[in-house]
C-alpha cells in the first residue's frame, strides 16, 4: 500500500514548500508539474499556475505535465479528466503513483522549489528561508549534499558550451510553438462550446446539413488528412 493522505501531503509541502491540506488540490495540476520538475529541472514552471480555479486552466497545466511525461518516455496515463474534478480517490491514486516514480529517479541534491517558480504566479513558500534537500524527504534514503547540477552542466569545453547554447535556442523555440498551439486550440474550444450551446438550446441547428452550424462542425472535427469524424459518429462509439 502507499502512503497515506496525511503522508504525501506533509512530503509534498516538504518538497515543494507549499501549503497543501489535502491531496484534492493536486487537481490543478501545479504540484504535480513541479514534482517531475523536481527529478528533470526542465518543466517550464513559468508557465504552470498555481493560484487558479478554472478546470481551462487546470487543462493548461495537465499539458505542461503530459509534455513532460512525452519528453521522458513516461508512459503513465494521466487522466486528465477525472483528476481536473479535484476528487479525492483519483487524485490520491496519482499523487502515490507519482511519490514512488519520485523515490525511484529523484537524482538528490538540493532542489529550490521557491525560485524555480518563482515567476509562475505561486504562493509563497510555506516557511521562510527555505531552500529544501528533497533527498532528506525521501523515504528510506540517506539524503545527498552538495548543490544540484542539471546534466547538461556536466563537462566543459567549447563544444559543450556550443551545445549548451543550441539546447537553449532550441528549447525557446519550442516553447514559442507551444504558446501557439495552446493559443489557437483554446480559441478553438471556445468555438466549440458556443457551437454546442446553440445546439443544446436548439437541436435542429445540427440537422440542417448545408447550415452554418454543420460547417462550423465540419472544420473543428476534420482531422490532418482530411478525412472527418462526424460528431454523430463520436456519440455512436461511446455507446458500445
């Protein structure tokens, strides 16, 4: 069995220097982002937020989380649309899967939590002075000294310097594309949900095939290469 609520919520403010009451809250995805970013020192957590109590923008977070999880071969499924719901058995079930992935590839050293999101609009740290050894929070570990080192630090010489440099170009450029995709698909799922209130409010909008609403559907539900998924035929599956 893993550990209890009470457990993982005093690691995770010990980590995290947060000041969670209960394992629901990592619903918003925030802590958990910060978790792997604990292990990695590559989630951008100037993007996560913290102080937010929208499901849009706990999406927001479950996406830095899943690019994450992409990015390290992490295979674990992550049920974005029950955890966003900040019920307490799916969340729990999360929080003590991702503590013993922590236990397992947490590096050591020291891990400033504070400063690493610091500009993601979250609270404060829950004590002052505050900069934790993670490894001393794990459970059945000695914990490490010494300061954290990211991987890519290690080595020296132009050429690392070189690659180091490229690493960074590369990763703004990412994160660019990122920001432009989160910004058009929310314009799109904010298309989507006022189409689906018209419909809601009046059904025969979606029979009429030559209407606006069905071409409206037509370019949301068309995939890459061109074939369409009707939303009839989305309905039909869940049935089965």
């Amino acid at each position: 069995m893993g550990e209890s609520r009470q457990e993982l919520v005093a690691w995770l403010n010990n980590l995290l220097q947060l000041n969670v009451t209960k394992v629901e809250q990592c619903g918003t995805g925030a802590a958990l982002c910060q978790i792997f970013d604990s292990i990695y020192l590559d989630v951008p957590m100037n993007r996560v937020k913290f102080n937010v109590n929208t499901e849009y923008a706990y999406l927001q977070n479950f996406k830095i989380l899943q690019n994450c999880f992409t990015r390290h071969g992490i295979d674990r499924p992550v049920n974005v649309e029950q955890l966003i719901k900040c019920k307490m058995q799916d969340n729990l079930e999360f929080l003590q899967w991702s503590k013993r992935y922590w236990d397992q590839y947490f590096p050591g050293g020291d891990y400033d939590a504070v400063a690493r999101r610091r500009t993601s609009g979250a609270p404060p740290a829950a004590a002052p002075a505050a900069r934790t050894s993670a490894g001393a929070s794990r459970r059945g570990t000695t914990p490490t000294t010494g300061p954290r080192v990211p991987k890519s630090a290690v080595g020296g010489g132009a050429g690392s310097a070189a690659l180091k440099a490229e690493n960074e170009t590369l990763k703004e450029t990412v994160q660019g594309l990122e920001r432009e995709r989160d910004f058009y698909f929310s314009k799109l799922r904010d298309i989507e949900l006022l189409v689906q209130q018209a419909c809601d409010e009046d059904p025969e909008l979606e029979k009429d095939e030559e209407g606006l609403i069905k071409h409206i559907q037509t370019i949301l539900y068309s995939t890459e290469d061109g074939f369409e998924i009707p939303a009839e035929a989305e309905a039909d599956e869940e049935t089965f």
